[in-house]
C-alpha cells in the first residue's frame, strides 16, 4: 500500500495582549530567525508587524507559496494566517515584532462600521519591500523606539500603530482606504483558519 503523505500540523500562539494596552513589542539582539525551516507553519490571534534588520531569508505560507524578504523590509500579517519564517542559510536575520489587535487599540478612533479586515487573496502584500513605503518604515521604528523606552508613552504608541495600520492598509490597495478582502477559491490562503481546514480537512492544530 502506498504511504499516506502525513497531514499537516499548523500551531497557534497565543500572545497575550493587555486589555488597558493591547500591544506587545518582541525586540531586541536575541530576536534572530534561524536558518533552518520550521515543519510547521504557526498562526497568531492577533495582526503582526515585523522589521527585518539585517541579513535576508523566506516567508513560507500555505500549500508552499513563498516570499523573499531582506534587510530594510516590514511585514504584516493578518491574524490567523499559517506562516513560517526563516532566514538564508548560514545568517541569521533579526527583528523586531509588533503583536496588536486593531479593533481593541484603534474601537475609540474609527467608525463603528469600519471594515478591520486586510487583504487576503495576495500573500505579496503581507511584505512592503525597504524602500516602497518610507512612512511605514518609519512609523514602525518609531512605535518600536517609544515602546523600547524606560516609560513609554502609550498615547503616542497608539498614534503610530494607527497612522502605520491605516497606511499598510492603503499600501495594500491604494484605490481604497477600506477594502472588502476578497474570499479565496479552494487552494489559496484562507481568510479565517475555518476556511483553512475546510480547504486542507484533517489538519492537525496545536498550541505553539
């Protein structure tokens, strides 16, 4: 009998994000990507904004669809996206990360009816490339510059991530602020995890 191919296994992680501040800023010279591929794509519960600071690697997602990335360049990942990271080989590439729920950190500043929802049908626009979008490099480094100090101000944080949240927004789709995401046929990614394993049945999920 031929051997069955095994089913994939895709972790969840969890990031605890405060109510009175939902944010969390993974930084610093410890947080370095190895070159070696991960087995498991992972996904998070909330949108993550990541910068590249040196060396270059690959951003891997469902059914093997990859992106290069290199120094200088800003990620951004929509929750519930499976994804994995890793560098070129013999490098290991740092970051530094921005776990934030927007419609817990931005409920007071946009209207009730605003659309949270980021595109979903193109995995290149989860990657602004060093040098297309010198506002988005910018408010990142700056959110994660306040964020790093001894007391950081909160209020100035929020203002960042918002003005950062809604250019990655028109970065994606420069005809609209606010976009629809468009539901993905069978085979691409997912918008919401549930249509992840409708699309690949017998996934096994586990917490990363």
């Amino acid at each position: 009998m031929p051997t069955k191919k095994p089913k994939p296994i895709v972790e969840y992680r969890n990031y605890y994000l405060p109510s009175s501040f939902p944010v969390l800023l993974l930084t610093g010279d410890n947080w370095k990507i190895s070159d070696v591929r991960s087995e498991h794509l992972h996904f998070h519960n909330c949108l993550e904004v990541g910068i590249c600071h040196t060396d270059s690697g690959t951003l891997e997602f469902c059914s093997a669809m990859t992106i290069p990335f290199s120094a200088g360049d800003v990620t951004c990942i929509p929750r519930n996206i499976p994804h994995t990271t890793y560098s070129t080989r013999y490098t290991k590439s740092r970051w530094s990360y921005l776990f934030f729920d927007p419609r817990l950190l931005f409920r007071d500043m946009l209207p009730p009816d605003f659309n949270y929802s980021m595109i979903y049908d193109d995995i290149h626009k989860y990657l602004i490339p060093a040098g297309s979008s010198r506002r988005i490099a910018l408010l990142a480094e700056a959110a994660v510059e306040e964020l790093s100090a001894m007391n950081p101000d909160h209020m100035l944080v929020r203002s960042y991530l918002f003005v950062l949240y809604m250019e990655i927004i028109r970065f994606q789709n420069p005809k609209t602020q606010n976009m629809q995401p468009e539901i993905p046929p069978p085979g691409k990614i997912s918008v919401l995890i549930q249509e992840f394993t409708q699309y690949h049945p017998g996934t096994r999920f586990h917490r990363g």
